[in-house]
C-alpha cells in the first residue's frame, strides 16, 4: 500500500481565557470567541483528531494507533504519547504546574505525565511569560503560595515571537495575555492550578485549585531545562532543532524553495504555522497551507518541499 500523509481536523476547546486569534491566523471555523486552544494532532481520550483524507479519512488517531501500528513502527506504548496544540492566550492563562509519569501514574489514574514545549508564533509587544519561582525550598514556596506573594514568588520573563521554551513537569509557569503558541507535549490533560487571578465564571465561580498536589510535584528550587539550540541551513531550508529530550525531539523547518527531506525510521508530527508550500511524495503531490497539521508515517521515507513556509516537526 503506497503511504500518505495524514492531514487531520483539529478538535477546539473552548477557555475562560480565549479569543479569536485562532480563526483571524489560521482561517479555523472556532466554535467561539472565547475559543482557547486547537488540539491540532491528538489522540488523548478528552479530543483525538481525525483523519481528513485518504483512506483512513474519519478515523480518529486514538483508532489508527490501536488498528494501524504499522503507520508508527508497532510500537509498544499503550497510547500515542504525543500531544500538539496551538494555544491562543487572549488573557492570562492560570499559574500551574504538571506532574511526572510516575506521579500521574499513581495519582490520575494511568495518566501520563506533562512534560511540554513552547513556541511562540506571535505575541503583542513587551510580552512576557511566567516561567519558574523564585523559592529555594519547599517551605517557601508553601509559605509564597499561603500568603498568596505572588509578585515575589513568581518569575517572570519577556518573550518574542520565534522564542521556545522547553517546560519540564515540575515547573510552574503560565502564559501571558496576548501570546499565540505552538505548543508540543505529552498526551495528557493533567494540570495542577496554583493560582488564577481570583477570576469567576459566567455563574460566578472561581476555577478549582490543586494547592496541595501543586506543591507536592514542583520542581524546588526552579530549574531551567533545555539544551543547545542547533541549526543547519541546506539549500532551500533552515532546520532548527529545538530539544531532544526523553519525551520528544522538536525542529523548525523554514523552507525558501525546493527542499529535500527524509523520515528515516521514525513517524514525524508537522504543522504549518507560516506560509503555504507543496509537499512531493513520488507521483503525489499534496498541499502546505497555513494551519495545516499531518503525521508522516513511519516508512515515508524521501520527500520534498516547495515552497515558503515554517513548519514545526517533533518526534517522540
């Protein structure tokens, strides 16, 4: 059977903090204006996508990893363990922080952890982010957290559009007002709100908070993760690779003209986050619009690009 790439339909999820961004930038049909995020290749229990074309077209990717694993090299995990979004911050997300595999595991019933990534597509000027504390101990961040010292407690750093930002469970941090992100990360739906701004809801609630579990997972004293930003220009692309972690590996290509690629052994995750191109697969030749998400299964082998577009490609 000749392979193909696999173009999904996002599931949205509607937040208390979003917007538009994602129908004004990538032409989506959102359910509203308060639209927060597009769970764009998922799997997860909560919102998997499905397949728009082809001979798996309606299949959702929780069914394809289950009936199909020869698309992703017969794996032996028991779920896809990939997760990518596009998250459009119109307000302040809460402050939060994700456990490990192994305290999901115990405490969520079988969940995976979250350990996650972020690049920012756009963002107003002077954005920033919350992205660790300034604790030292656990005591402290215990004390911070009861006195509600949110101003000394958490650290806050500016950001810019290309920025990336690799997020290990353990760490606090929330997005800012203002922020568009890609977003690649474990396939859990695991979050431990810390704090959220004594927002309510349209009732008049405000949103639970998990302070004991929250504080019991974090990382003490914070700890930037991440690595070596590496990146290698070919003719007609810009290949950046973000991190290579346990979890995932994730890279930008920015493609100017015709570019040659390879899957080698492995199933790749891509989204169109700039531009529009057409990808050659043999006699094939498929279309890269902006907003577009595909999985390259596992054999795809030789491919190329054309075109001008930036792409975010992970692996786990």
């Amino acid at each position: 059977m000749e392979l193909q790439p696999l173009f999904f339909t996002p599931v949205f999820k509607e937040r208390i903090w979003g917007g538009t961004a994602l129908q004004r930038e990538f032409q989506y049909d959102i359910p509203s204006e308060r639209t927060g995020e597009c769970w764009a290749i998922s799997a997860h229990p909560n919102g998997s996508s499905r397949v728009a074309n082809g001979i798996y077209a309606g299949k959702t990717l929780a069914q394809l990893w289950d009936e199909n694993p020869e698309l992703f090299g017969n794996p032996v995990h028991p779920v896809f363990p990939l997760l990518t979004k596009i998250l459009d911050a119109n307000m302040d997300l809460s402050v939060q922080v994700h456990p490990d595999d192994v305290y999901a595991n115990v405490h969520e019933n079988g969940e995976l952890g979250k350990t996650e990534c972020w690049y920012i597509i756009d963002c107003k000027e002077n954005a920033e982010m919350i992205f660790g504390h300034h604790a030292q101990t656990k005591e402290e961040l215990a004390a911070a957290i009861d006195h509600g010292d949110w101003d000394g407690l958490l650290r806050r750093v500016p950001i810019k559009p290309g920025d990336f930002f690799y997020v290990p469970s353990g760490t606090i941090h929330a997005l800012c007002e203002g922020t568009l992100v890609l977003e690649t990360q474990q396939s859990s739906d695991t979050t431990y709100r810390v704090y959220d701004y004594d927002r309510t809801d349209t009732d008049g609630n405000k949103r639970e908070l998990h302070l004991d579990k929250a504080i019991e997972v974090t990382t003490v004293p914070h700890r930037a993760e991440g690595g070596q930003v590496f990146v290698e220009t070919r003719e007609a692309v810009v290949v950046t690779a973000f991190v290579q972690s346990d979890f995932f590996s994730v890279y930008k290509w920015e493609v100017s003209g015709r570019a040659g690629f390879s899957c080698k052994d492995r199933y790749l995750l891509a989204s169109v986050i700039q531009g529009e191109g057409n990808m050659t697969y043999g006699d094939e030749v498929y279309v890269l619009q902006k907003g577009a998400h595909f999985l390259l299964p596992v054999g795809f082998r030789d491919f190329e690009i054309e075109g001008r577009c930036e792409i975010i490609v992970s692996h786990p």
